[in-house]
C-alpha cells in the first residue's frame, strides 16, 4: 500500500539485530496482535516466560527458547515484563540457508546455549561498531546462527511431533487469514474454502490458539490498521477500503470497539511509557 513511509522498522535490506522491545516501539500491539512479516526472524530469549501463538499453534515460551519465524507466517508473542529477548531480521531475498518451516525449540544444553549467546553477541559488537563491510559481516555472522540452528533441528530431541487435527485446521486459517484479511470476507467463507463448518472452524481454533477464528481475523486486522495509522499517512477512509470495510464509519466503530480510540486518536498516541527508543547504536 502507497504511503507507508515512516516505519523506522520496516522490513530491512540487511540483517539487522533489534530486541524485542524495539520490534514492539510504537506499543505492545506490535507483537501481542497476530500478524506476519515480510522478512524472517530468529528470536532468543534469554530472560523470562510467555506464550507464542505460532503458525496457529499456541505454545509455552521460557528463557533459552528459540523461534524461527519465516517470512510470511503468523506471529503473536507475549513476554512479561521482567522478559528479554533478541531477534535477527533477515530480508525475505537472502541468499542464507534457513529451515523451509517455523520451529519452536527448548534449548536445554548449555554448551548450545552459550554458542547460539556468543553469537548473538558478535551480531551485537559488529552492529554497535558499524565498521567497514558491516553488512558482509552481519551475513557471515547470521549464517553461522543458521548453521547453530540447523543443527538443533537435526536431533532426536528436536523433531516436531505430529500435528493434531485441531492445530492442522488452526494452522491452515491462520495461512489463510494472513493471505485474505484484507478481502473482508465472513467467517462463513473461511470455513468453507478449508471444508468445514464455522462451529467447527472455531471449535479448533479454540482449542489450538486459546482464541476464536473471528478473534484471529480479528487481531490480524488490528495489527494491520494500527500500523497504517503509525506509520503512514493514508486518509482513514482509504484504510478502512483498504482493509475490506463497507465504509470509514463502520471501521472507526471496529477500532472504538477494540482499542476504545478512534482511527484519528491512535495516529496521535505516544509510545507507552517505557517503550525502546530507536535502534541507536543497534543499528550500526
């Protein structure tokens, strides 16, 4: 969409290394909202507990967790405040070797902690300095986490167990609300384009995220509004068209509804007290 030009976080042309209190600046929406990006991510946690509600599946998260996020997949991450986590945002054109699928591991061995750790911290020390061939380095860097995590993913202990038929039909809505959010389409079609009945289409949803099917379509529209209205400039009415709304009231109403402003009080918010500041020296 025309107009989003002000994202200081938009999807990089380099690997960037931010934390995730940076990844959510503009407020905790940024990553408590189901969405996806156009870029990859590799998020370390080495401090606190929370949920990932990954690829439609709702998972457990504690300190030493990995996850692979790939361009294009659905995300929400809750950590608690006392939390820290560091995330690698890699553009979805790198020529890097990464797993095809998104992949939540426990990292349990402390000699693998304490090398996926270091390198995390040269990633840190390259992008503080910003000294020549910076992005070369990044690169090569990043490319020695993805050999660190094929190399997870490659033991016994790491092998995804088989998907129950909840989390299958979960997964496959949340693919399909990632590529069809915008259409404004009924929970009604949804559920027939995967075959099912819409009681049905809730009931494993439910049971897979701990939300609904309209819950999911509905953050995944939240996240994409609040970030027009941070980021860009585009006029309420063409958001709302944008997004699959019958008119700019009916939208305002929607946002009023969910996050108690309206389109034009949320343009103007502040970031919550405590938010980052900008990337700084993060981004070299």
């Amino acid at each position: 969409m025309a107009g989003l030009s002000k994202d200081p976080f938009a999807a990089p042309d380099r690997v960037e290394l931010r934390t995730l209190a940076q990844l959510a600046q503009r407020g905790d929406w940024q990553l408590d909202l189901l969405h996806d990006r156009s870029h990859h991510l590799i998020i370390w946690i080495t401090r606190g507990q929370g949920l990932a509600l990954l690829d439609g599946v709702r998972r457990g998260m504690g300190t030493h967790n990995v996850l692979f996020v790939p361009a294009g997949t659905t995300l929400a991450l809750e950590l608690g405040r006392p939390g820290f986590g560091q995330a690698l945002v890699i553009p979805d054109a790198t020529e890097l070797r990464l797993p095809g699928q998104a992949h939540h591991l426990r990292i349990r061995d402390v000699t693998a902690q304490s090398e996926l750790t270091a390198l995390f911290e040269a990633l840190h020390r390259e992008q503080t300095n910003a000294r020549p061939l910076l992005s070369e380095a990044m690169e090569a860097q990043t490319a020695l986490v993805s050999v660190w995590l094929r190399r997870q993913l490659a033991l016994d202990e790491h092998t995804p167990k088989p998907l129950k038929a909840a989390n299958r039909l979960s997964r496959a809505m949340c693919r399909r609300i990632a590529q069809e959010f915008r259409s404004g389409a009924p929970m009604a079609d949804y559920a027939s384009a995967l075959g099912v009945t819409p009681t049905h289409l809730t009931r494993a949803c439910k049971a897979s995220t701990g939300k609904t099917a309209a819950d999911l379509l509905t953050d995944r529209t939240l996240y994409e509004a609040r970030h027009l209205l941070t980021f860009s400039d585009v006029q309420v009415q063409d958001i709302a068209r944008y997004l699959g709304f019958g008119s700019a009231a009916y939208f305002t109403r929607f946002m009023q509804h969910h996050t108690r402003h309206s389109p034009t009080e949320l343009r103007k918010l502040k970031p919550a007290k405590g938010a980052a500041p900008s990337a700084g020296t993060l981004r070299g």
